[in-house]
C-alpha cells in the first residue's frame, strides 16, 4: 500500500488551505519548480538550438505520452502530447469520422464538457457532408448507439456531477454496431483505473493539468489504438506530424505511428513540468490512489450529510458510478463556494447550482477531509455565504 504522507511531502501546498480542486487544477510539485530551473538554465540557457537533438526535446512528446500511457491502461507507443484538450478533440473525431465513412452521427450526451461538443459542432461546419451532432441525456447513451452512430463520443466521468460511464460495455456495444469510439479522459487519467488496450477503445484525449498535476496550460494528450495508426489521416497535418520534417517536402506525409497526431513545435518547458510531475507517480498505483479517493470522498459526503441537509448530493453513491469528485447541489452554490474558499477550503462552483469537490489522495488526506467538513458545516448552517460580496460573479467560477 502507499505511503500517502510520502507524496503529500511531494507538493508545495498553500499554508492554512484545504485544497479540494485538484479535479480542476492540481496543485505545484516541488520537482517541477528544480526541473523548470534545470531546463531553463542548463537546457536552453546553455544548449540553446541544440538542445532540440542534445537534449532530446524533439522527442519529449513521445517519450512523456509514454509514461501517461502507462497510467490509462495503453499501448507504448500510442499516446503522444501537445496541444489543447480541446485540439486533441478535433483531432481525434476528424480522424475518427474518416473510419466510418458511410455514417453521420456523432453520439455525445449532454453531460460532455461543452468544449468537445463547440469543436464537434466546429468540425461538422467545416466538412462538405451532412454530419450531425446527436446530444442525449447521460443516462440514455447505451439506447441510443444503433447502426447509424459514426462516433461515439463521450467523456468518461462527468465534470459536473462525478457521474462516470462504464467505458467497457459502452465501447463494446458501439463495436457491436460498428462505430468507433471517441473517450475524454479528462477526469479519469490520474484519478481512477483507465484500461483503454483492454477495453479496446479507439481513441481517447485528456488533459495533463488536473489529476496529473502539470500546472496551468499543460499539454494534452491523445491516444489512438495501434490497429488504427496506418489508416488515419491527420486533419491537423502540420509539419512535426510528416514523415521527415527535415526534408521540408512541399507535400504532407503522414509519420508512422502515433508521431502522425503531432502538430508543430512542442512546449518544452511546459513538457518538462509534466514529467516531473509524474515521478510523483513512481511513489503510488493508480488502484491505490483509486482506492483512498473513494474512502476519502465517501467520509466527506457522510460528513456533509450529516450536518448540511440543504446540500444534494448530485454524485452517484455506488462507487463503481462515480470518479473522484463529489458535487452537492445547492441554489446560492457560487456564493456558498466563494465563502468556503474564503474559509480556506478550495472547491469550485459549475453552473447552474453545483459545488464540486476533488478528492486526490496525493495530497489530500482524513484530516484534510474532517476540516473540509467542519468548514462546510460552519459556511452552510450559519448562511456565511449570504453577504453581497460572495454574490458577485468572477470570469472564472
Ligand atoms: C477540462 C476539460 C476540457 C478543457 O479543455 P482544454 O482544451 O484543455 O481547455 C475539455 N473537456 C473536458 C471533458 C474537460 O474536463
């Protein structure tokens, strides 16, 4: 079993905060800040143009889709990063599309994230045939994938509710029919067992700053099966995914391999952050920190609940349907959420009336928990939530 302390020592934790939002960003590894020194003043301070071969930039991108790879259940050699969850969106479904060229139907429901719905909708826009973009609620995806879906494509744990699909029966059923499927890891890489060689899932995006603990902005990732490597073709064709860049050809050439799913120059230092996070990685298992998450998730919502009877809970109680957050409904949610930060628990707030709470055994622990607890109790009983200033809305919720 783990040492839970050992990886909590790992991250620079702000002082007097109990940090519940790590399902959104995660907080700062000590590493990162030595790796970003190092590669900053020995890398490109000293090495300058020539780190890209001397140290091995150019292939940061494979080489760090290999150690995610090894956290959701893939192929080596079939995860590569870069660019934006949101890009990797694109990417995939394009390609995906391509597979299954006599069909129309984009599956998704209506507790995907609304980005990877905009950039399906984007992506139809752009094509000559008549795609369409069919939403249903979470609960009727199983009944709605028949012979005329194309892609099935959904995001595995809600970023609402903590709702999370059975990716295994929802990826053979859609084999069963013929499409392909398309998973959003976003808040399943890092968090819970993800075994996409196993479930035989097509293809598969995420992001690398939640539950992987990259820092803001950190690059994506994208997975696709190796069966599919050779046959699909790179919507996003940009030079760094060409056979031989350096022969700077007029005319696009796939790479072999996932190299195909590359774009153009990879952010090194944003990469270099990445990876010393993920030492914290070579500490745990991810079916240990699975396991501790839903203990600590399940002591916080037997807390709230017996204290805040106007909270509801919104994620399912049955552990096999839930990630690792936990959402409790409430109508004055944006304020409560700003009068708990202010208390020095940090949640985050999603619209319409959702508090949600990240539990990331890392670094969050039963003491961390029971003061989460006592806080929510003391904002929600006594209304602390209930002043003008927690009312007024901040670009970012
Ligand atoms: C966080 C999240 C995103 C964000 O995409 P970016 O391009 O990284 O901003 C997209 N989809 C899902 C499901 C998410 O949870």
């Amino acid at each position: 079993m783990t040492n839970f302390n050992e990886t909590k020592a790992l991250f620079h934790l702000p002082a007097g905060v109990v940090y519940l939002d790590g399902n959104s960003l995660g907080p700062l590894p000590k590493a990162v800040m030595e790796r970003l020194d190092q590669v900053a003043t020995r890398e490109w301070g000293e090495m300058v143009i020539t780190g890209w071969n001397r140290a091995g930039w150019i292939d940061a991108p494979t080489r760090v889709g290999n150690r995610i790879a090894a956290l959701i259940g893939a192929e080596e050699g079939s995860v590569v990063m870069g660019d934006t969850l949101s890009i990797k969106v694109y990417q995939a479904l394009a390609s995906a599309l391509e597979l299954v060229p006599d069909r129309r139907v984009i599956l998704s429901d209506t507790g995907n994230f609304p980005s990877d719905l905009y950039m399906a909708q984007g992506l139809i826009g752009s094509l000559e045939k008549d795609y369409t973009l069919k939403v249903v609620a979470p609960e009727d995806i199983s009944a709605a994938i028949d012979d005329t879906v194309a892609v099935l494509m959904l995001t595995e744990v809600d970023y609402r509710t903590g709702r999370k699909h059975n990716m295994r029966a929802l990826t053979e059923k859609a084999h069963a029919h013929g499409a392909v499927t398309l998973w959003d890891l976003a808040h399943s890489a890092g968090a819970l067992e993800v075994e996409l060689s196993d479930v035989g899932a097509d293809f598969a995006v995420g992001c690398t700053y939640k539950y992987l603990n990259g820092g803001p902005g950190a690059p994506g990732f994208i997975y696709v099966a190796p069966r599919h490597h050779g046959k699909i073709r790179p919507a996003l064709s940009g030079w760094l995914g060409h056979e031989a860049p350096f022969e700077f050809d007029l005319n696009y050439r796939a790479a072999a391999g996932i190299d195909r799913m590359r774009v153009g120059t990879p952010p090194i230092l944003a990469l270099a952050a990445l990876d010393a996070a993920l030492d914290a990685w070579d500490k745990t298992t991810i079916s240990d920190v699975r396991q501790k998450s839903l203990e600590l998730a399940d002591r916080f919502i037997a807390g709230v609940e017996a204290q805040c009877d106007m909270l509801t809970l919104a994620t399912p109680r049955e552990h096999e349907q839930r990630g690792s957050q936990v959402s409790f409904r409430f109508e004055h949610g944006y304020a409560a959420m700003q009068a708990l930060i202010e208390n020095g628990v940090i949640g985050d707030f999603r619209a319409p009336d959702i508090m949600r709470f990240g539990f990331t055994p890392l670094y969050i622990d039963e003491d961390d928990v029971d003061e989460a607890v006592r806080v929510v109790a003391e904002v929600m009983r006594g209304a602390l939530w209930d002043t003008p200033r927690f009312k007024k809305k901040s670009k970012v919720t």
